[in-house]
C-alpha cells in the first residue's frame, strides 16, 4: 500500500515534465502555410501539385508530401481555431512522453527509472515538439515500438 503514493507522485511529475514540454510557445514559421494549404486543398479537392502561393515561383513543380496534416491542421483550426491547435499539441507531447515512460517501465521493471528517462527527455526534446507534421512521427515511433515489444515477449 506505501508503494502507491510514490506511483502517484512519479506519475504527477511525469505529466507535469510532459506539460511544460508541450507549453512551449508555438514558433513554427510554416504553420501559416501548413493552414493555407489545408485551405486551399479542402476549398479545391485536390493537392496542388504546382506552388500556387509564392510570387517568385508561381507554377513552379511542388511535392505536397505534408498534405494529410495540413489538412487536419486547417480543418481543426476551422472547428476550434488556435486554442484547438494549441490543445492538439498538448494532447500529442503529453501522450508521447506517456507512452515513452509506460514502455520503459515495462521493458526495465522500474517505473522510477521510466519517469526519470521521460523527464529528462523532455528538456532535451522541447525544442523540438512545434505544431508540425512531424509530430505525430513521436508517438507513432512509439507505439510501434510498443507493438513490436509485445510481439517480441508474446
């Protein structure tokens, strides 16, 4: 039964590394871009396959490869505008640093040493988790390793 208050502050402070990981302020300089593209592809029903926003390469060849993202960037922003993105991101970080700490705890045996890991993780990767596509890259990482985990022990 003592163990439980420990769990509990281990977890507390896990989230509260993983918040202030996610609180850092929004500085993606293509999230405009991220959000008119969105725009422009739900408006049209197609991805553009030529630069349809910058004046000096107007028509120029352009590979979307981010298209599915911004969509749901703008559709999101849409439904909830910037407080919406904003609580996204809160989502995505704190998930991630969740499930980053539930696998090192159960591939080490010790929660302790799982929170502290993510904790310090999330100094390190701060800079790092803005309001882009590659986001969701954190936690997909993650839960195929949680997947192949499983399967490996299974």
């Amino acid at each position: 039964m003592r163990q439980l208050p420990v769990r509990i502050l281990l977890v507390a402070c896990l989230l509260l590394h993983a918040i202030w990981a996610a609180l850092e302020p929004i500085t993606a300089s293509d999230l405009w871009v991220a959000l008119a593209s969105g725009r422009w592809i739900v408006e049209h029903g197609s991805v553009p396959s030529t630069d349809v926003f910058s004046y000096t390469a107007a028509g120029a060849p352009w590979f979307n490869q981010e298209w599915l993202s911004q969509v749901a960037f703008y559709e999101l922003y849409r439904q909830t505008g910037a407080a919406g993105l904003a609580a996204f991101k809160l989502v995505v970080v704190v998930s991630t640093f969740a499930l980053a700490a539930w696998i090192a705890a159960r591939r080490s045996g010790s929660l302790a040493l799982a929170v502290a890991s993510a904790c310090l993780a999330a100094f390190v990767c701060r800079p790092f988790l803005d309001l882009r596509a590659q986001l969701a890259t954190f936690p997909g990482a993650l839960a195929l390793m949680a997947i192949l985990f499983a399967y490996r022990t299974s």
